[in-house]
C-alpha cells in the first residue's frame, strides 16, 4: 500500500513528541495533541454509586468512557469498582470536573490526579539513600545478592566467612553491580527465623567492610528493627524490608533516623508459611494497596518519599501465575510512582515453567530479567551479575534507540 499504514507503539509522551517533531508539527500543536495519544485505563474500587454514575457521565461528556457494574444506573447496587478508559487530556478535564463536586467525587479527583502525576514523574526518578543518591531515569541498576547464611537457596554456605564475602562483593563490582544487598538470614519458602543477635554477628563485619571499602550503597536484607539499627550505625545506606515495614513496629522510625533508602516488599505472611495455599482475589490491586500503606506508614514515622523502593515480592506467597503475572502487568506498579524493585534470581517459578533445578536456572533468569526491565522495572536484584548487567546493557540500548 502506498501510504504504509501501520499501528505506531507510543509508550510515553517523550516518545509521541519525539514522534511529531519528526513530523514537523507546530511546538503548540505537540502541546495540545501529545497527551491525546496516551490512552490508558484507571481502576477505581469500591465506589458508591452515585458517584460511579457521575464518573459514568463525565467521561462521557469528555469522550472518554467508564466502566461500571450493571446496577449503577438504577442504583440496585450500592457500590461498584469503576474502570475510567481515556486519553491524558479526558484525565485532566475530569479531575477538574471532579473538585468541590459532593459524593466523595473531591477525593476521587485527588487520587486520579495522583496517580497521573506519579506515572509520569516514574521517568525522572532518583533515590536517596544515606550519602548517596541515584538517578534511575538513565539505566536500569543492578543489585546484587550477598547472603552469608548457610541455608539460602542458591548460595547457602558459599559466602560464611568475611573474607569469602569480600572477594565476593569485589568480584561482583568489576562484573557491574550498583548496590550489594548483605542477608543474613534465609527467607526461603519454609525457613525459620533466627535471632537478631545472631543476624547482626553473621551480617556487621560484611558491612563494615564494604562501608569501608566500596564507593557504593550497602544495603542490608532484613526486617528486625535491632538489625537495622546496627547496620545504619555502620554506614549501609538501605534496609531491604521483606515485610513492609510491616513485621516490626519500630523499624521504618529507625530507618528515617539514618536518612536511608528503604524497599519495602510485599508478602502474605512470613517465610515459614507464606507458600501454604497462597491465594489473591485480586493480585495487583492487593499487591498495590500493601505497598501503599508501607509507603504511608514509613512517611508517617519520618522516611522521606524519596527514600522508596518498591517490590511486588515474587516468589513470596505467590503461585507460578500469579509471578509469572506480576511481570507482565509490572508497569501497574508505576501507580506508586517510586522506583521499582524485582528478585527473579534462579527463582521456584522459573524451576517451575522450565522444569529445571536451581543451578539451571539462569537462562530463565536472563528471561525474565528483559521482560521485567522491558516492562518498567528500576533495579534488579540478583546472583549473576555479570551475565545479567550484559542483558540490562542491551534491554536499556533498545529501549532508548528512539
């Protein structure tokens, strides 16, 4: 055909700008017409339904739609979860619709308007942590594990002594590695906790040294708030919190104490039972509001918004769907506009979709490690890091080419 029609992929709006500058189009047309071309879906849960039926029709009136349960026009259900499907432009003409409007529809606006801000800040983002502060809009970054346990799941017992634990935080500096992420307890599908003395003697002369040593961020992986406090004493720049801030009341305070950097993971329940018939009635919407309320209550106890990562927790009370899932629909989590966090590292899912054991994992690594950096994730915890830095090194080339 002579015109060449085709269906244009436009992820972002730099993207659809770069695109109309190669067109040629007036600088105050790319103003008007760019966020027209970003069409996107909202979930909205649990909304009254008067209020679902104005949503309804104000979208209408700004040619967009809006999704709502059957009984919201005769009001013969009381609430309705509301899918808002529009443009960028019919975004910003409702939310000024909505404010001053009763039926909680202020509030609504709020929130819309939120998460608007908070997908397109995700291209700017940067983390403070300590003394250190990281610029994530350029390339994906590379965290790499160090557990000095002797019974976690890949590399248990290989790295007990420090010196072993230095060579190996050395080794993994000239493969690529940005961060190192110290563990000093096992959180394995099954594992049982240990004390927190014992973790910070496994754990605090690792730091010590790769404080002293490596011109990096140290962060250490663990919930125990007396842990925590013994390795921000020491110069670790980031507390890795599986739970959330969530399985010690006092830690994120401790945390904000230090001015760190904090990821806050999500988790059905601690490791010794979180795989025991895991279920979600709604994964991402379960997913979003733990990690949601982990950032209000590490803001509330003084941690800075720009102290945040966030982990969705693969391969923590999750069936091989319900991960395999999480990367694919990973760009939902821009939402929380904070850096995004993924450990994918020779996981059970990974076992699981190719039937293969743990030290045969990595090809599968590499795999889901493009599909997570492809889909919009920040920093990539993992063992390989060599092999992995090579695969972000050309996942980030394609993904800047435009």
């Amino acid at each position: 055909m002579k015109h060449n029609p085709r269906i244009e992929i436009l992820g972002d709006e730099i993207e659809v700008t770069k695109e109309m500058e190669r067109i040629g189009v007036d600088p105050r047309g790319i103003e008007l017409m760019a966020p027209k071309a970003l069409f996107q879906t909202i979930k909205l849960e649990d909304v009254g339904s008067t209020a679902a039926n104005i949503l309804k029709q104000e979208m209408l009136s700004l040619d967009g739609d809006a999704a709502v349960a059957r009984g919201v026009i005769d009001h013969s259900v009381d609430r309705s979860d509301v899918l808002l499907i529009g443009n960028d432009k019919n975004y910003r003409g409702l939310i000024q619709k909505l404010k001053k409007q009763p039926f909680g529809l202020d509030t609504i606006s709020q929130e819309i308007e939120e998460v608007l801000n908070n997908v397109t800040y995700g291209a700017n983002l940067t983390l403070s942590c300590g003394r250190y502060t990281i610029d994530l809009s350029k390339r994906t970054h590379i965290m790499g594990i160090l557990n000095v346990t002797p019974d976690s799941f890949y590399d248990g017992g290989r790295f007990l002594k420090v010196g072993d634990a230095i060579s190996r935080a050395e080794e993994m500096v000239k493969e690529g590695v940005d961060i190192i992420d110290v563990g000093g307890e096992s959180s394995r599908p099954g594992s049982d906790p240990i004390p927190a003395d014992e973790e910070v003697r496994r754990v605090l002369p690792v730091v010590k040294n790769l404080v002293r040593e490596l011109d990096m961020p140290i962060s250490v992986d663990t919930y125990k708030t007396a842990v925590a406090r013994a390795v921000l004493d020491e110069g670790a720049a980031i507390i890795n919190d599986i739970s959330g801030l969530k399985f010690e009341e006092d830690i994120a305070g401790v945390i904000a104490g230090y001015d760190a950097g904090v990821v806050v993971m999500h988790t059905p329940d601690r490791p010794g039972t979180m795989q025991e018939n895991p279920h979600y009635e709604s994964l991402f919407s379960e997913i979003i509001s733990y990690l949601r309320t982990s950032i209000e209550k590490g803001i509330k106890n003084g941690i800075k918004p720009d102290k945040f990562i966030i982990d969705p927790g693969i391969g923590f009370g999750k069936r091989k769907w319900d991960n395999l899932r999480i990367l694919k629909n990973l760009p939902e989590l821009k939402s929380l506009g904070r850096p995004i966090l993924i450990g994918i590292s020779r996981k059970s899912f990974i076992g699981k979709t190719l039937d293969l054991p743990v030290e045969e994992r990595l090809e599968g690594t590499l795999a889901a490690a493009a599909v997570g950096v492809l889909n919009g994730a920040h920093i990539l915890r993992v063992h390989d890091i060599k092999e992995i830095s090579r695969v972000v090194r050309m996942v980030d080339a394609v993904r800047g080419c435009s």
